[in-house]
C-alpha cells in the first residue's frame, strides 16, 4: 500500500462500503444534484458515507460531492472532491462499468490536483496516483505501476462522452473503434492501462467531478490530455477535453478542437 495518509484515507473509505446492498436498496429517483442530473438514493447514500468515513479518518480539508456542493472543512488542509457512482445508470441496471472517483487539490483548481483514486467495486480495481509518483493499479491487494503501452491491439479503441461528438463520428471511425462504456471516469481509468486509447467530450457535458482523478492517473501514466483551461474545482463546472494514447489525441486535436462546444 502506498504510505500517504490522502490516499490512504480515499481507499479506506471506500473499501468500508458495501456497495451491493446499498446499490440495490437505493434505487429510487430522490431528485436532482446541483448540476441539474438526476440523483438516485444510492448516489446520495454512497456520498454521505464516504463524507463521513474520510472525516472519521481524520481528514479535516474541504470536501464537495456531486449530490452536495460543499460539506465545509479547512481551506489549509486542500479540497476533496468525490464523484460517488461515476455511471449511475449502469450501476442502476447492474452493468459493472461504474466507479467512485475521488480527488485531492491542494488548490482551487483542475490543475491543483494532486492525489487520485477511481474504484471499480463491481471489478474489484482500484486506480491510484499522485502527482510526479505515478499510477498504480490496485488489484487482489497487490499494487504495480501502470503505463499506457506503446502499441495497442488490432485497433485504437475511442471512447465517446456526449451525444453532441457523435456529430463527428464519421471523422472519428478514421481513428479507431468507437465505442460508450457510461462512466467517464471509468473509461479515461482504463485509457491509463491502455484498454481504451482515446475519450473524447466535446460537447461540455463532461464535470470536474468526472475528470478531476482520472486526469490525474492518466496523466501519470503517460497520457496526453487536451482541456478547456483554467477550469477551477467546482462540481457543476463543465468542460470539453481529449485524452489518451498521444498520437491519436494530436491528431484529434488538429481536426476537431476547433468545432467543440463553447
């Protein structure tokens, strides 16, 4: 295990969760978060216990939830922001592809990040970083160094985000496969060890809570990400991006940059 009380405490955290049982009794619609999504119960419920599990850890920073913007905390001890079911409506219909994404700032900004974690409970994976120290892959209690390969199989494999890119999907089939696993957060995790090459939001549907930790892992592991800039670390912010294997995000780049969603 890495020796780093933030990571420590992320992990911690969501490893007390019984993620089943509480997925399976919360799936009622309760109403909308603040960016105006739909939230579930068990959304709020894996928010709450996580806010709780890290304060109990000794974890005394600012934290903001994507069902609760702010549960207060001291500005000193950075900010935490958790995004509980990354792909809710694949946890809702019992699809494995969903994961609880929690990042550490020690400033108010997307680039302030500093320590990451995306957990894949129905997987069992564990996706860890921090910054200039790499990414990790926590699997069966072992953690190995992840890299995104030099090569990729057969061909690239393109994760789209938003219906608005699929305007482009002719452009985009020049490139690789496309394809939409339903967690962001997930996908761009998976680009990290390179079983996906490139995902892609330009339609602004994307928010901080998606991206702020799986940025962080892919860029640890030697990943290219292209962003709107100055994007500060408030959940309902929004935001275009291309991230992955480098060649194919330059080339992405040069052709569909310019005609994102502003």
């Amino acid at each position: 295990m890495i020796d780093d009380f933030i990571i420590k405490s992320m992990i911690d955290a969501v490893r007390k969760i019984n993620y089943d049982d509480i997925i399976e009794g919360g799936k009622e619609l309760i109403g909308y978060n603040p960016s105006g999504d739909e939230t579930l119960g068990f959304d709020k419920m894996i928010e709450g216990l996580i806010v709780k599990y890290l304060r109990e850890s000794g974890y005394k920073g600012i934290i903001r939830g994507e069902e609760k913007e702010s549960y207060l905390g001291d500005k000193k001890d950075g900010i935490m922001i958790i995004d509980p079911i990354d792909g809710s409506l694949n946890a809702l219909r019992g699809i494995p592809f969903y994961a609880t994404l929690i990042a550490y700032a020690e400033g108010g900004f997307l680039s302030d990040v500093t320590r990451a974690i995306v957990y894949a409970p129905a997987l069992n994976k564990i996706y860890v970083a921090i910054k200039n120290k790499g990414a990790y892959k926590l699997e069966k209690n072992e953690l190995r160094r992840i890299k995104i390969p030099d090569n990729y199989l057969l061909k690239p494999i393109i994760d789209v985000s938003s219906v608005y890119t699929f305007k482009f999907a002719k452009i985009l089939a020049r490139y690789g496969k496309i394809r939409r696993i339903g967690s962001i957060g997930l996908a761009i995790a998976f680009a990290s060890e390179g079983l996906i090459d490139v995902v892609i939001d330009l339609g602004k549907r994307a928010r901080v809570p998606d991206i702020a930790a799986p940025f962080l892992i892919l860029m640890e592991a030697g990943g290219k990400i292209i962003r709107d800039d100055k994007i500060p670390l408030d959940p309902r912010t929004r935001l275009n991006f291309i991230v992955g294997r480098e060649k194919i995000v330059n080339e992405l780049k040069k052709e569909l940059w310019d005609r994102r969603k502003k």
